[in-house]
C-alpha cells in the first residue's frame, strides 16, 4: 500500500513538471519572424530611423515662413517726455507735457526665405538620403538578425537529430548487451567480450549525455532569441534540410551582391547626402534674401498711439566676414565626402571577398553530404559484414565494436553535414544581401 502510494506521488511530481514545461513546434520562418519581431537591437534601429526622420522634418521647416509675435506691458517712472512736434509750435511754452507711468508695445513680424544660396534645398536633400541610409542600416541588421536565429535553429537541429541517431544506437546496444549476457552465460564468449560491449553502450550513453546537453543549451538560445519563456521546449522541422540547392557561378553571386547588399547601399547613400552637404555649405558665399513683413501696433497713455502699422519688403543679408573667414563647414563636408568614397570602396572590396569565401563554403558542405552519404553506406556494409563473420567466429569482439562505432559517426556526421549544408547557403544568401528565408 506504501508503495502504490508512493508511485502516485511519484506520477503527480512527473505529471506536474511535464505541464511545466511548454513544448512548441516552430519552423525556421517561423523563428526569424518572432526573432525579429523581438530584437532589441532591431528596435534601436527604429528610434534611429524615428531620429532619421525628425532632422529630415526638422531641416523642413526651414523652407517655411517664420513669424514672431511679441508684446509687451511697461511701467515707467520719472520720465522726461519732450515732443520736438509740440516744442516747435509757437505755442509750446502754454503747453504743459504730461508724464506717463506706462507703455505698451505690440509687434508682430513674418520672414518667408526667397534665396539662401541652395542652403536650405541642399540640406533637405542631405537628410533625406540621410533618412534612406538609415533604413537600409536597418534591413541589413535585419537580415544579419535572421542568420543569427537560423544558426541557432540549425544548431538545435543538428542536437535534435543526434539525440535521435543515438538513442537508435543505444536501444540496439542495450539488446545486443542482453544477447550477449545470454551468450556468455552459456559459454559463448567471454566475459572480457561481454564487458567490451558494455563499454561500447556506456561510451553511447556518454554520447547522448553530451548531445542532450547540447540541446538544452541550444533551446535556451533559441528562447531568449525569441523572447519566449526559458522553459519552452523547441521543437524543430524535420523538413529543414529537405530543399536542394542550386548553385550558379560564384561572379553571378557577386554581381547580385553588388545589387542588393544594404550596407553598399547605406553607404552610397551616405556619400549622396555628403555631396548634399558640401553643395549646402557653399551656400554661404551667397546673400540671403527674404520676403519679410510686419505689424506693430503702440500706446504711451497720455502722450501718443499708433496702430495698423504694416509694412512689407524684402530683406537681403550678407556677412562680410565670409571674404575673410574660412569656410570650414566646407572644408568638413569635403573631408566627409572622401571618407565614405574610401567607405564604399572598401565595402565593395569586402563584399568580392565575403561571397567568394561563402560561396567557396557553400560548394564544399554539399560534397561533405556525398562523402558522409558514402561513408554511411560504408559504414552499414562494414558493420553488416563483420557482424555475419562475428557471428560465424571470424570476427573478434573487438572489430565488431569498431565496426559498430564506425557507423554511429558516420550515421552522426551525415546528418551534421547536411544540416551544416544548408545553413551555409542561408550564409551565402545573407552575405548577397538576400533573406535567408524562403
């Protein structure tokens, strides 16, 4: 009775910890669109492009008409107030000039720019090419993003798949164990033989200790990547290695990563919006030229008033102190200008060298999965033969362990190669600047 009591309190702990636990099936698209969606390094992006756009709006408004209203109350004391009109007048010395204790002034002035010498038209460009830097910055991150989840998912794949190999091969060598008790109790092989193969089962069971663990790690990764509770388990696609892939030549590649690259792009952007810059700066050689008005309204009780005071013009300004001065926003803007034409020139060159060595690692993980593909049917014959000629007292126990240990790698190095496969073609298309998504 003890005992059945035991084994319920047993199950409920069991039971409990296994709803604990949330296990959610996920593809790699999946992945890399909830992966992205909680990027904080993404979302430092977006305020950078919200930054982008507020200087763009900002540079904007320098195109609109500016128009200050002012006003104000003043008390005055002790004041001296002679009207040169009044003391003019034969009769001015009848006259008695009153003393204000107040005053009040009101002013209102609009100033539209007609013409700063492409000051204003060239900085808003600048900001604008500056704002589409930003956002192709944020595709490329992106995309980077993206990678960094489908490795992480590669490599819960690849644990995922080993722990399936080596539990097949640990169940046939717990059976193959409890044959070979029974031969050796019968006299059929010794007990060294009989311990050797115990050993072989430990090494498998130490295999799949450290392939469990691998996954643990793995699926810890791949829940903070995604923002998902740290008891999630992950299980993966087992469709994820299925798709071929065809390969063209690697200039083809090239040519398409010099087409869709974002980072190139951000940085020809930038080089556009320096070029801005410099023609902005340029600007100041030139007068500026406004349209302007006003209105001012005033009252001194006592002595005078003046209202609907409205004028209009136009306004021109220069400093003078431009024919002597350096012009050393100029200067910068130039210095600028050649520091990302090096940028560029560099990214390029970067790029040639990124796509060949993908491309390069692309080819060889797909003639890995021929030679593991061959050496796994090398290993199943071998394993076959030996077995026949073990059983037919030609084959030491030994040979047959090597044999069997042969084909666990084999059977461990093909699935690795595949699933390393295709993840350096998600390498290769996420170095040409293309989603590592289909």
């Amino acid at each position: 009775m003890k005992k059945n009591r035991i084994l319920l309190f047993a199950m409920l702990i069991g039971s409990s910890i296994c709803v604990a636990q949330q296990s959610r099936m996920l593809t790699l698209d999946e992945a890399v669109e909830m992966g992205i969606a909680h990027s904080k390094y993404l979302k430092i992006d977006a305020a950078k492009e919200l930054e982008a756009k507020a200087r763009y709006e900002s540079v904007k408004n320098n195109f609109l008409p500016n128009l200050k209203v002012s006003g104000s109350a003043l008390a005055i004391a002790n004041s001296e107030v002679n009207i040169e009109v009044l003391f003019k007048n034969p009769n001015a010395a009848s006259i008695q000039t009153p003393k204000p204790n107040s005053a009040y002034f009101g002013q209102a002035n609009l100033s539209l720019p007609l013409f700063a010498g492409g000051s204003i038209r060239y900085g808003i460009k600048s900001a604008e090419y500056l704002v589409k830097a930003q956002e192709l910055s944020t595709e490329n991150d992106k995309n980077a993003m993206a990678y960094n989840i489908a490795q992480a998912y590669n490599n819960l794949f690849k644990a995922s798949q080993t722990i399936k190999v080596l539990e097949e091969n640990l169940k046939v060598a717990q059976d193959r164990d409890k044959h070979f008790l029974s031969m050796e109790n019968n006299g059929l092989i010794t007990r060294n033989d009989r311990l050797k193969a115990n050993l072989q089962t430990s090494n498998i069971e130490l295999q799949l200790l450290d392939a469990q663990n691998n996954y643990s790690i793995a699926n810890m990764n791949m829940d903070l990547l995604l923002g998902l509770p740290d008891d999630t388990k992950i299980e993966v696609d087992p469709n994820y290695t299925a798709d071929e892939k065809v390969y063209t030549l690697v200039q083809d590649y090239v040519a398409e990563a010099m087409q869709y690259r974002k980072d190139l792009q951000a940085v020809q952007y930038q080089l556009k919006a320096a070029g801005m810059g410099k023609k902005a700066a340029k600007g100041s050689y030139y007068p500026q030229i406004a349209l302007t008005a006003g209105y001012t309204a005033a009252k001194i009780p006592k002595i005078f008033s003046i209202y609907n005071a409205a004028n209009i013009g136009i306004g021109v300004q220069y400093n003078l102190d431009n024919l002597w001065k350096k012009n050393t926003s100029l200067e910068q803007a130039k210095a600028q200008e050649q520091a990302l034409q090096s940028q560029s020139e560099l990214t390029t060159e970067q790029i040639r060298l990124e796509v060949n060595r993908d491309y390069q690692n692309a080819i060889l993980a797909n003639k890995k999965i021929s030679v593991y593909e061959k050496t796994m049917q090398q290993a199943a014959e071998n394993y076959r033969i030996t077995k026949n000629k073990f059983d037919n007292g030609l084959a030491t126990m030994t040979e047959l362990l090597e044999a069997d240990a042969a084909q666990i790698s084999a059977n461990v190095g093909y699935v690795n190669a595949k699933a390393d496969a295709a993840l350096a073609y998600k390498k290769l298309m996420q170095t040409i600047g293309k989603s590592v998504i289909f």
